[in-house]
C-alpha cells in the first residue's frame, strides 16, 4: 500500500514537469513567477534588461542540487531521480520501506528576487497547489532566521495515512532559491528530525 502511494505521488511530480506550470504535485513548487513590469515597460530601462539572465539551467545549478544533500540519502532505501526544465532543476527520492519522500529544487528568478516575491510565491494559494493531491493539509508553524532561511512545517493526509512535512526555503544566489521538501508518516517522526537535523543542522526546527 505504501509503495503504491509512493509510485502515485512520484507519478505526479513527473507529470506536472510536463504538463500546465500551475497544476504542480504535492513535491514541487509552482513555476516561478517573472516579475511583473514596471510602469515604465514601454521603454524599459537598459540596466533592467541587462540584469535578466536565460532561465534554463545551467551544468552549474545540476552540480548544485546533486551535491545540496551531500550525500544525505545515498543509500540504498533511497531511490533518486532528477529533472532538468526551464526556471529549475528538481530531484525526488522516493524510500519505499519507510513511505518516505524527499524532493529538492533549485529555482531560477531570471531577474532576480526580493523578500516580497517569495513572500508571495509560498503564499496561501500557492500552498493549495502544492497540495492539491493530498487529502487535506494544515501549516502547523512557519518560520524565518535572519539571513532569510525560512522553514514552513505542515500535516498532511493522504489515501488514510497521516504525514508530516517540512519544507524549507534558501536563498542561495541573487536568482537562485533552493527549497528541500521531507514527507514521513507521522509514526516516524523521529526519523524525519534526524534528517532534519542532517539537512539543516542549525535549523532543523521551527524555534
């Protein structure tokens, strides 16, 4: 049973990286949102262009996300795969003895990103996406350290089973943002603050 649900939700993540950027699965966050124009988009400023860069990723952001881990679910339990698409590279490793999943994303903000943008990219609404193939969801805690890395903490249902999840987000360039996502049945919680604390030894909480 646990297996087929695993296979279900690891069904998802490939179909939403090839289908609308909206519908995304409950291990993947929605495309990242271009910035809007300013008022002056008739004649925009030549320094705003120069800012922008090409939103596929590079051999760089593949090496990054590959290597984010270091090594954190290279064992056998875990089984990985990645994907490579416009605005992100995504890696999902599914643990079938455990029910387990864990999915990473490195997203790119062609022209960049400030706090109010991601403020607004894991807002409510886009929660509701994120989680649209679970039962139902609630956020339990959120929070943020002062050099902007944030944890958001939920619990989740699916099919019967109870899971917690944790999902953090890293600014990691000036158009880069990581987000590392764990799910775990509620019944290991346990394990899923040891890698908690393998992941983000100095925040593997919310305080």
């Amino acid at each position: 049973m646990i297996k087929r649900i695993l296979m279900f939700l690891a069904l998802a993540v490939v179909v939403s990286s090839c289908g609308k950027p909206a519908a995304a699965p409950p291990t993947a966050t929605p495309t990242p949102t271009i910035p809007p124009p300013t008022k002056t988009e008739e004649a925009p400023l030549p320094t705003v262009t120069a800012a922008c860069i090409s939103p596929e990723p590079t051999q760089k952001d593949i090496d990054r996300v590959l290597s984010f881990t270091e090594g954190t679910f290279d064992v056998a339990e875990w089984e990985r795969s990645y994907t490579v698409a416009e605005n992100r590279v995504s890696v999902t490793w599914l643990n079938n003895p455990s029910g387990a999943i864990a999915y990473l994303e490195a997203i790119i903000f062609p022209c960049g990103y400030e706090e109010p943008d991601l403020n607004n990219y894991y807002s409510d609404e886009n929660w509701k996406t994120i989680f649209q193939y679970y039962e139902n969801y609630e956020l339990v805690d959120e929070c943020k350290r002062d050099d902007g890395l944030r944890l958001y903490e939920f619990k989740t249902q699916n099919q019967g089973f109870e899971y917690g999840v944790k999902y953090w987000v890293k600014n990691d360039t000036d158009t880069r943002v990581i987000s590392m996502m764990i799910v775990f049945p509620l019944e290991l919680n346990a394990m899923m603050g040891d890698y908690s604390t393998r992941l983000f030894p100095t925040y593997p909480n919310c305080p």
